[in-house]
C-alpha cells in the first residue's frame, strides 16, 4: 500500500480543496481514495469542487474538523481555513465509498450505505477493513446497519465535528456535502491494517450503576442519584458548578468510562452539558444497568499518550507502515489548549518520515483486542496501514 498527504492553507475554499489535491496526487495517476479533511470556515461544495478539478472521479471521503488537523508539517489552525488530504494506492487495493444523509431510521440508512458501497466495489465480498464518519449523535445506529449487512468487519473512524459545538459539522462523500447522516469507505486488501482503540484513561474507585436514561444520551441517575449531584460528589465540588458547558471541559480529564463485556475495552463516555434538572447530556449511548467507572487523567499524560499508542500501534504491524490515520478527540484538544505542538511532535517522533493526517473528532469508533466494534468519545483512533 502507498500513501501521500498534501495540505493548504488558502483561505479560498476551492483554491484549497486544489491546493491539497495537487500535492497529494504528485506522481500518481490512477489513486485508489482520498481522504478529505477541512475546516468547517469553509464552503465545503466549493472545496470538494476544487479538489475534483484534479483527482476526477476518484473515491472520495471525509468530513470537517474541529479546529485544525495535523499533518507531517506541523499543525495546520489557520482561522481562515485549511484543509488535508491523504492518498491510498496500490495494486492490490480496492476501495468503495458511499453515504447517505440521515433519512428516517438510522439503522435502514446505515445498511444502505453499506449496500451501495458493496455495489460500488463491484463484488459482494466482504471489505477487509473499513472506514466510517457520521454525524455526532446516532453513530451507534449507524454501525449496526452496516454490520448487519457485512458482519463484524473492523472499523475505524470518528465523527464529522466543528469549532463551537454548535451542529456546523459536515461529512464529505465524493462530491456531496451531508449534514446529518453517515459515509463508509470499504477496504479491499491483503494488506496489514491495524488500530490502536483507546482513552488511555486511569481507573478510578468511583463507581456506580446507570439506574434511569432518558432517550440515549441524556443520563438521568447514577445509583439512584441525580447523575450531576453524583458526578459532583466524584470530583469533590458542587453540581451548580457542572452546569451547561463547565462540565464539558471539567470532565475532559475525568470523564467516565464503561467496560465491554469481556473486559477487552474502557469505552469512555463523555460528560457533556450539566442540565438545571441535575441531569447530563452525555457524548454517547447510554444503558440502564450498566457500571460506570470514573476515569483520570493530567493534560500533561493526554499529550504523553499520544505517543505511547501510537508507538504500541507501529509495533503491531508485521510490514513497515505505509501511512498512519490519527482520530483524536476534540475535547482532548480542547484541554491541551496552545500546547497542541507537542501532539505533533509526539506523533512525528514516531511516524518519523512516514505519512499521516490527524484529525479532530467530536466521537471516535474502533476495536481492541479483537472485542466488538464500539463508538465512543474522548478517545483515539489510531490506524496503521501496511505496505
């Protein structure tokens, strides 16, 4: 497999989307995919359209990221946009995209997206690995569509996200701009792909069962208590201070966390918005019945981690990488503040002279330890792809 990553920093959209697509595709004529990441400042129509005028038809997939992505240059937040672009090549990959905006379930929409990408690739063959993105809300529903049609491929992804939480997240899919729905890339190789899934968390002592949800994500009680005044009581502060968006940044280096069945992955949970009711607005699907596990962690071990997962994950690959895709939660990012530069350089120090694009989610998906595909947020995704 063969990667390249080209990157601008035009503040005209199409210009940029150009800009990006020229460096990427140097020396290659016939690529397999490109994946499109961007600012949310831009238009993202007119993007794409700059990024066509070079690469034609060629499959492509992505979304825009909260506040900046990071390539092998350093970290690219220019406030009047920037954008990134990562090719895959190689003789014997294969690569189908598809997506679709939400429609009215999004189960039956995420088994049509897997459908149509199955169509696309021209065989009813499995995908070896594959690629999601959706928007930030129902990505657990979207999963289960698309495994309901090809099984428990391994996944890896994280959602489209912004720069004020405020929805403007937007999914790229060849030419289209979706706003609310879901994409795939299906992966067709004989390739080593291998993903680090993790929040790289500490476990803490306080622990407690999901005793009332309301809908999925709005968790009402822990143990029987006002999940804020719970939380609260965790932290050692009081519930008052947790409202609206305090809790999404005081949680950002204590959130929660959920084990899977087996004990093979913490799935973090996010903590985000403490409403008046004492009830909280979490990141992710929550279950009634389920153990929560307090998590910690300093701003200083969120930029440690980088490296440490990333140095775990190239050591899991049987050949020499051929390029990396980070997904690194934007609450994380949110906590590191102006300190981002060490995120660069930890994952430089190991990429070294191998490409990669890092990107900046508001949710990430994967698996670890060969345990069931999850979503979840507050976490890395780490991919490696084989040469």
């Amino acid at each position: 497999m063969l990667t390249k990553v080209g990157y601008s920093i035009d503040a005209d959209s199409f210009n940029s989307g150009k800009e990006s697509a020229l460096k990427a595709m140097e020396g290659y004529k016939t690529p397999k995919l490109g994946l499109v990441y961007c600012s949310c400042v831009y238009e993202e129509e007119e993007l794409l359209k700059g990024v066509r005028s070079i690469c034609g038809t060629l499959p492509i997939i992505g979304c825009t990221s909260a506040g900046a992505i990071i390539v092998p240059d350093g970290v690219l937040n220019n406030e009047s946009g920037f954008s990134g672009m990562m090719l895959f090549d190689g003789e014997d990959l294969k690569v189908a995209v598809a997506g679709m905006e939400r429609g009215s379930d999004p189960r039956e929409t995420g088994r049509k997206i897997a459908i149509e990408a199955i169509k696309n690739a021209g065989t009813k063959a499995r995908p070896s690995y594959f690629y999601m993105v959706a928007s930030p809300k129902e990505e657990e529903y979207y999963l289960e569509g698309i495994q309901d049609v090809i099984g428990r491929v391994p996944v890896f992804g994280g959602s489209c996200a912004d720069n004020e939480l405020n929805g403007e997240g937007r999914i790229l899919c060849n030419g289209d701009v979706i706003k609310d729905g879901c994409a795939v890339a299906f992966f067709y190789t004989n390739k080593d792909i291998k993903t680090e899934y993790t929040g790289a968390y500490r476990e803490t002592d306080d622990r407690g069962i999901v005793t009332k949800v309301n809908g999925d994500r709005n968790l009402v009680e822990i143990d029987g208590i006002n999940a804020l005044d719970k939380y609260a009581e965790w932290l050692g502060t009081e519930p008052n201070l947790l409202r609206g968006n305090n809790l999404l940044k005081e949680s950002v280096v204590s959130p929660v966390g959920v084990k899977d069945p087996a004990g093979k992955i913490t799935l973090v949970r996010h903590p985000m918005f403490g409403n008046d009711d004492n009830t909280i607005n979490m990141s992710n699907k929550m279950v009634e019945g389920t153990c929560l596990v307090r998590l910690e962690s300093s701003k200083e071990e969120l930029i440690d981690s980088v490296k440490d997962v990333s140095l775990k994950l190239k050591n899991r690959l049987i050949s020499h990488p051929a390029g990396y895709v980070f997904m690194y939660c934007g609450g994380r990012k949110l906590t590191i503040g102006n300190d981002i530069d060490k995120v660069y350089e930890n994952i430089k120090s190991v990429a070294g002279i191998t490409p990669f694009i890092l990107i900046f989610t508001f949710n990430e998906y994967g698996s670890s330890n060969n345990s069931a595909n999850y979503c979840g947020g507050l976490m890395l995704s780490f991919t490696a792809f084989g040469e």
